[in-house]
C-alpha cells in the first residue's frame, strides 16, 4: 500500500471467533442484516478511496439506535473494534473496514424525524442523504446550506464525521456551523446527546469536538441541522482567465474589495476540459482557468454584488464574464463543478482527489509548484478547489494497473499536502485525515499535540476500538515515518520537493 500503508500492530484484535459474534448479533438483528460471507461483505471492503480495500470480519445494519447501541454493547462484551459507515462517499479512506473488526452501516437509519419550519431547525437520522432535506424542507422555503459535490448520495451522518463543506461553504461554513445538537452511542452502548436547539449551550463545546472527529469518539444516531430561508435570488457568474496565476490573484481581490460570495470556485483547464466532455456545462474550453462566483440573497443585494464582482474580475484580467440568465443556467454551470470528480475519472481508471487548505494569497504560488510536480512525478493533475477558502482539491489522475503509477501518486498527493503546511496551510479542509493523509498528520503536529489529540480519543475509547489505524497516527508510527520520510523516493525521483 505504499506511503499510506494501514500499521495496524498497535491496535486491537478481536477477543472472540466470528461464529459467535454472528449468533449473538443475529439474536436482535434480522438475518439479512448480519453480513458475514465474502461476497455479501465485498460491497463494503471500500469507501470513495477505492486503492485499499479491506473486507470485515463482520458487517451489520442495525435499523434503528435502539439496535445500535445494542451492537456496540456486544462489540463492549467481547472487545471488538468496530468501524462505523454511512453512504460510503468519503474520500481519505475513514470508511474503510478493520479486518479483525465489525463494520456498523448505518443506511437504515434514513427517517427525517422532525422538521420545525418556526425554529428552523429538523431532526433527522444519519443515514438520511444531505440533499435530502433540502428535498424535504422546499415547501417551507428552507433549506439546508451545506452542498457537498456529493450530496445526492452522502448522508448527513458521514458529514458530520468529516465536517464536510461544499460549494456553498465561503458564506455559510462547513457542517460545525450548521448543526445545533448530535445524539451518538458510546463504546459501552450509552447513548449522549450534546448541544441544544438554543444559540448556545453549557459547559466545553463538544459538539465542536464530535464533528470531524471521523467515527473515533462515538457512533453517531441523530443530527440536528440548522435551516436557512431560500434566498431570494441567486445568480452565479462564470470568469474566464488565459493564466492559472491570474485566476489566482482574482481570488483574493474579490474577497479584498470586501466581496463575501455565497460560493467561489475554481478549476484549471484540465478539469474544464474533462467537464465539458462529460456535461456540457458551458464551459470555456480555451481558457486556461475559471472562475464561478455566485451572489445571493434579496434582489437588489444580487444585482449590486454582481456588478461589483464583475468589475473587480475585470480588472483582475478575466478574458470573458459570463452572468448566469435564469434558474437553470445557473444550475447547469454548477453542475459541471459539481460533476468535476467523475469527470476525471473518465480521463484514466484511477484518480486520488486531494484535500488541503492553504491561505488564498498564496494560491498562485500553490499551482505554479503542483503544476512542477507534474513533471517531477510524469502525472497529470486537475485541479478544482473552493477557492474563496483556499481549500484545494487536486485530482491526481493514473492508473494503478500501469508500472508504478500508484506509487507515484501517492508521492505525488503527500508532496501536495505537505506544500499545503510549508506554505501555513492545513492537510485538510473537509475530507478529514482517515488513513490516505495520517502520515502527513506527522509533519503538520508535533509529538505534544499529537498526545493531546490521542488522549482526547482515549477519554471517550479507553482501548482505541473505534475506528483503529485512522486520524490520528501513533508516535511510534510517527517516528518512523520520519525516519523514512527524508529518504523517501530519493534514489527514483530526486526532484521530489522536500519539505
């Protein structure tokens, strides 16, 4: 498995044969929800990181939280690690199962149980999908801000554990901002609920502290969402550039003329190209990079911003603008954002997508250096990120059955993420860490924030059964990835940047 290999020695095994764990979970689930045969478990042995799958000892789809909690007292009893799922959508590997392990997919778990269109807020359970609830609070003209690219198929429950974002998160943040309470079950089985449906609540925020905690604290059973007033109006505005680095320098003098957009997103040629080929968005395929800048809000708010951005991409040196016209143009161009990942996949079989965060000034300088590692590791990369926040996601396309792509491209992904920390960024933006970037949790933390970070996880999982060998890497991993780490790829590619 190369850079990113799952070290697994320092974790737990389960205590019992799978014959029995079988018999004692079939003794409160239905039959067809305990999965134990290799081709009932193979749909499960991936999540959105598909190069290192890994089949369970057990899965099980418990139907409602009474039957979870069940499960975990079982997994309690006989101390077994347990590995947590939702739609599978994830895209750093936090879903993918331990082999000595229980699989708990919660897709069963889909009711939207409550929706107050007065407090603007609803209640739904984890396996319900994230545009779902948009779907179903239309007719009260709410809706639910939060859109990953994804959102037709991911449930809210995974973007809780990721802390997930989306198009839309410049103006109204990532999950942590839009959520008022969780309820989760404990290790032991126990069921907590922390936040409240107020504005705040008592005592440390561990609401903050669950999300984005990546299925290692507490298997998730209900969310309590924040909802917002349709706007009024939306309109979404498509900029054209001959230079990356222009496209860039635009980024930031948007937000430097005091512009906050609802959403503002960019992509290089690469992705235009594979996105033009797919859908047909309308994109500008002599450009070497673009912009989509969206406004929204009352009428008169939409109109005054889009002239100002307009003037202000302009000057920034957009060779076209384009203003979407009605509702569906202004789909239709979001569609081709949206659909940039499997687009890409339709260029070669295999594309990593990565997931860093870096300060927007330095953006031009970010895609100048991925741009050089281009030919440094002789793979292409596309790349399309929320630029408004700086969070970059280069799509590294190869193909894992050729020499050694994979490889390359796991260098080649670890170069980008550690440029991301050189440069004052982060390793991730919305993704999380799962097992695709623990090594590069190494280079970002030191060994004392990495202690604090593990004995937060072992406060909740005293024997680290819950979601083993992810997030948060050991500091005996970590001592040897640092050993490694400077002689990494040396002797087959010595331009590799150092970082």
């Amino acid at each position: 498995m190369g850079h990113i290999e799952r070290d697994l020695k320092e974790y737990p095994v389960a205590s019992v044969n799978k014959e029995t764990l079988v018999k004692e979970f079939s003794s409160f689930l239905p039959t067809e929800s305990v999965k134990h045969e290799t081709e009932d478990l193979t749909p499960f042995e991936c999540d959105g990181l598909t190069a290192y799958p890994q089949i369970p000892l057990i899965a099980v789809l418990p139907e409602n939280e009474e039957q979870v909690c069940q499960v975990m007292k079982v997994c309690n009893q006989f101390k077994v690690p347990i590995v947590f799922r939702g739609a599978g959508t994830g895209l750093s590997g936090g879903a993918i199962p331990y082999d000595q392990g229980v699989l708990l997919v919660l897709t069963k778990l889909k009711r939207i149980v409550h929706i107050d269109p007065v407090g603007r807020y609803a209640v739904v359970q984890p396996g319900v999908r994230n545009a779902a609830i948009s779907e179903a609070t239309k007719k009260y003209n709410l809706y639910y801000a939060p859109d990953p690219s994804s959102q037709i198929a991911c449930s809210i429950g995974g973007n809780v554990a990721e802390n997930s974002g989306g198009v839309h998160c410049l103006k109204y943040g990532l999950t942590v901002n839009n959520i008022l309470s969780v309820r989760f079950v404990t290790i032991e089985g126990d069921i907590v609920e922390i936040g409240s449906k107020g504005l705040d609540s008592p005592g440390y925020d561990l609401l903050a502290l669950i999300t984005g905690s990546e299925g290692l604290l507490g298997v998730l059973t209900e969310v309590t969402v924040k909802l917002l007033p349709t706007p009024e109006k939306a309109q979404v505005i498509m900029a054209s550039f001959d230079d990356v680095e222009k496209a860039g320098l635009a980024v930031a003098d948007i937000i430097a003329a005091g512009i906050i957009p609802a959403g503002l997103e960019m992509m290089d040629k690469k992705a235009i190209d594979a996105v033009e080929q797919f859908i047909g968005a309308g994109y500008p395929m002599d450009a070497a990079a673009m912009l989509l800048c969206e406004s929204d809000g009352s009428i008169e708010e939409v109109n005054n911003e889009i002239k100002k951005t307009t003037d202000v991409l302009y000057k920034s040196g957009a060779t076209a603008v384009t203003v979407s016209t009605d509702e569906a143009h202004r789909l239709k161009l979001w569609a081709g954002r949206k659909s940039a990942f499997p687009a890409v996949g339709r260029v070669l079989p295999d594309y990593f997508c990565m997931d860093g965060t870096i300060p927007r000034k330095r953006l031009p300088q970010v895609l100048k250096r991925i741009a050089e590692m281009e030919e440094t590791f002789q793979l292409q990369c596309a790349n399309v990120f929320h630029a408004g926040d700086g969070n970059l996601h280069p799509l590294i396309m190869f193909d894992a059955n050729e020499g050694d792509q994979l490889h390359r491209a796991e260098l080649f992904g670890a170069a980008i993420l550690e440029l991301c920390v050189e440069v004052g960024g982060t390793i991730t933006g919305e993704h999380g860490v799962g097992i695709e970037k623990i090594n590069q949790m190494c280079v970002q933390f030191d060994n004392h924030e990495l202690q604090t970070f593990l004995n937060l996880k072992l406060a909740f999982d005293p024997d680290g059964r819950l979601n083993p060998g992810k997030a948060i890497p050991t500091l005996n991993r970590c001592a040897e990835f640092g050993h490694m780490h400077v002689h990494r790829g040396e002797e087959r590619f010595p331009d590799i940047p150092r970082f």
